[in-house]
C-alpha cells in the first residue's frame, strides 16, 4: 500500500482520513510541521496531505521546507480559510494543488489518485539539504476576493505561473479585474521588487500610444523638446501590463512583436537600439479570435501572447463571492463613518446576488460607495440599494431569443437521433454539463440543478458519471 502523511493539529481530522482513505493508503500523522518534517525522510512516502493554519510552524512555511529537502514529494494543502495569499502561496511553493475544508470525499480520491500517478514514474533527485532555494516571495497585499471554484481555479494558475518568466494574457469581460491579477502576478514573481507599470492601448490615442510605449528622442516630432524614455525603459526589470491589447493599432502590434521576439526597441526618432528585461502581461476584454477572423489582431503576435491565458468569471458566474466582495467594499467606504451602515439584511444580500452584474466588480463597487453615501441607519436594506432596471435580475431571467432558438433547435436534433430515450438523454446532458462547470464539485453541481446532493449522486451512477 502506497504511504501517505496527513498533517494537521486536529485530531478528528486524522479520525475521518483513516475512515475515509485507511483501506486504500497507509496512514501516517504528523500534528505539527516539526513532527511532519521528521517524517519525511522515509523513502516509502508518496505523498502530503497537510493543513494552512497550524500552531508555532504554519503549512505554507512546512511545505518550503519540504520543497527544500524532497523537491518531488508531492504535497496537497488544505485550509478552511481560503484567501487569494494561501491559494498563490501554496502554488508558488510547488504544492501540487489545494483543498478547501469542506471538501467532497470522490474529489479528494480522485485527487490522490491523479497525483499520485502523476508522480509514479517521476525519478526523485537526491535529497541536497544544502541546496540554496529561492527566498520565500514576499506575499505583499493581493486585493482579490473570492471563495468560489471559478476564483480557486485562478489563484492555482497564478501561483504556479508567477515565478515563471512568461508571456500572460488575461481574458474576462469588463470589470472583472484583470489588472488585479496582473499586479497578483508581478508581487508573487521574481520581479516583485522592480516596476509595475501598466498602460491602456485604448484610452490613448494611436498618435500617442508609440511615444507612450517605445519613448522618443528629442526632435522626433513637434513638441518633442527633449528625448524621453517610454513604458518599456522605465518598467526595465519588472512588469508592463498592456491593457486592452486588442484595441492596439497593426503598426504597433508588428513592433510589440519584435520587442517579443528580439527584446530590444528603438524610441521615436532612434537609431540606437536599446536592450530590454521586461516581463509582459496583456489583457482585453474582447475575444482575440474574432480579431483574428475579421484581421484585425495578427496571428504571430497572438500565440506570442497566448503562452499561459488566464480567463476571470465573470461576477454573476462567482455565486456567494458578490456578497464577499460587497462586504468588503462597504467596510471600505464606512471606514471613515462610524454612524454609517456596517451590514447588509438578508432581503439586501438576496438583491445583490439575483442581480446580473454587467459591470461586474467594478459596477459593484460603484452601488456599494453610493448605498453606502445615502444609506440611513447600521444595516443596509432592500429599499437601500437601487440597481439599474434595465438588466433584469440574474435569477429570474428568462432566456433571450437567441438562446430559446437555439435549444429549440437542440431539442428537434434530441428527438430526431433519441426517439423514445429524449428525457433520460437531454437528463444525462443537464447532469453532466452542470459537474463540468462546477468542476465536479457535487455541492455546487446539485445546487446549479436544484437537487438535493443525494440525487445528484442518484443520477451520477445512473449515467456512469461518478
């Protein structure tokens, strides 16, 4: 039997891993990280299922340590206290992945089985105590919330592509937050202690966004008096964010190109060229892939950017996170005003999560500093908050014409190659398509379907989906 180290302060939780796993995997305990880093030398262990939050040593400070001493052993955090800092942190330490307390009994076997396997045919290199690692990254202040799969699925992809020094490109409607994650990408990466610098290719002009960018020598154009350096200079050693980069004009993407490719620019009116470290991140708001069809954006400079593509949810897809979000947001704008409201009513939370967010976390926090303005008394009612009515709730909206034609035409296509077998068909679908957006989680998935849980494993044996 494999041997599997489970380290946590808490007893029960040894208790309801041996009931859980005991028949498959040997067990061992470890209460405290000292106790887990004494363990770890034996040559059988194949893998660490360890807590966060732990007296005297914490996890995150064990599994470096860990790293540091068996590079290839791999090791599964897990916490009841998610934050954007675990989730980054645990990923960025080479942990293998991450769980949340509670976590569903198949997800985690299917997690231990998959890790596992990969790291069978893995050949561990030697154990080099005196190995120098990389110093701890400093966590600095991620201002990100959000508990839900979708923002859990983000901070994994973030933690493990901060430290490598790549080209990003971050996708997601508008105010979603993309330059939170680029600015979550440059603290948690080996350029944190040089610039961030960040730049809008569609809020400057096409005559501008060159100088902006590449710089300009003196001369170069009218009112050029005297030479300056451009985005890329100044961010030498760090990070440039390039923000709505399908909005870019083709003559600069053919020059972002070959700063891509050859790392060097020349400034407006240059012939000198000047050698480059910059890491770039680039984010849009609008789907590449179109741009590409229509000519718009150039194929080279998308696959350039495409190394590592980061999707953020939108906030209506982000369920409990809005009430998170908005929670902070008013600690915020009251902070200042101890008379002002400090909470929202059931009825004000139930509001906030029907509403279908087209602005996202930006719109967000605009209701929340004006709720927060007007609103009279501690807690924040229904009546308080005014959102828009042209967008109708996201709980009670019915679906546009488009999307009614298009499941009508799925239906007639269901009827015509399942005659007889159409309603336990279109129910496997349902069933399936609702695990594969809540990533299997069972909870979420039965919630999206509202079943209870039990029918939902009901429906998952009948349909070989377990």
């Amino acid at each position: 039997m494999e041997k599997i180290l489970i380290v946590d302060d808490e007893r029960n939780v040894h208790y309801s891993f041996r009931r859980v796993l005991g028949r498959d995997y040997e067990l061992l305990s470890a209460f405290s990280g000292n106790e887990a880093l004494e363990k770890i030398d034996d040559p059988a262990l194949r893998l660490i299922l360890m807590d966060v939050r732990m007296p005297n040593r914490d996890g995150l400070s064990t599994l470096e340590e860990i790293k540091r001493r068996r590079p290839s052993l791999p090791v599964i955090m897990m916490t009841a206290f998610v934050s954007a800092e675990t989730a980054i942190r645990s990923t960025t330490l080479d942990a293998d992945d991450y769980l949340v307390k509670p976590f569903d009994i198949e997800i985690l076997k299917r997690l231990i089985g998959r890790t596992l396997a990969k790291h069978t045919s893995a050949q561990e290199p030697a154990s080099s105590p005196d190995k120098a690692r990389p110093e701890p990254l400093s966590p600095g202040a991620v201002p990100m919330l959000g508990n839900s799969q979708a923002m859990q699925e983000v901070y994994k992809i973030i933690g493990k592509s901060a430290a490598r020094d790549i080209t990003i490109l971050i996708t997601g409607e508008s105010g979603t937050g993309k330059e939170l994650v680029a600015h979550a990408l440059h603290t948690y990466s080996q350029r944190s202690n040089g610039p961030f610098l960040a730049i809008n290719c569609a809020a400057i002009p096409d005559s501008l966004l060159e100088s902006e960018l590449f710089g300009h020598e003196r001369g170069a154009f009218s009112g050029a008096v005297e030479s300056r350096p451009g985005k890329f200079e100044l961010a030498h050693g760090g990070t440039l964010f390039l923000d709505e980069i399908g909005d870019m004009p083709p003559l600069l993407q053919a020059k972002l190109l070959r700063v891509l490719q050859e790392r060097e620019i020349y400034r407006l009116g240059g012939r000198r060229s000047r050698q480059i470290n910059v890491r770039i991140i680039a984010a849009t708001n609008q789907a590449l892939e179109t741009l590409l069809q229509d000519g718009r954006f150039r194929e080279d400079l998308y696959y350039r950017l495409n190394v590592v593509r980061i999707n953020i949810p939108p906030l209506r897809e982000r369920g409990e996170d809005i009430l998170l979000i908005a929670k902070h947001l008013l600690q915020l704008h009251t902070q200042d005003n101890k008379n002002g409201p400090q909470e929202f009513s059931p009825a004000a939370g139930k509001k906030l999560l029907a509403y279908a967010w087209p602005g996202n976390v930006r719109e967000l926090e605009n209701v929340i500093a004006q709720t927060a303005l007007y609103s009279r008394g501690p807690v924040i009612t229904e009546e308080d908050l005014t959102l828009p009515a042209s967008s109708a709730p996201a709980a009670s909206a019915s679906p546009p014409p488009n999307v009614e034609a298009a499941l009508n035409t799925t239906l007639e296509e269901l009827f015509a190659q399942h005659a007889g077998n159409v309603l336990a068909r279109s129910e496997q679908l349902v069933v399936g398509k609702a695990l594969a957006l809540s990533r299997y989680n069972q909870v979420q998935a039965a919630r999206l379907l509202g079943v209870s849980r039990n029918v939902l494993r009901e429906r998952m044996k009948r349909y070989d989906l377990l």
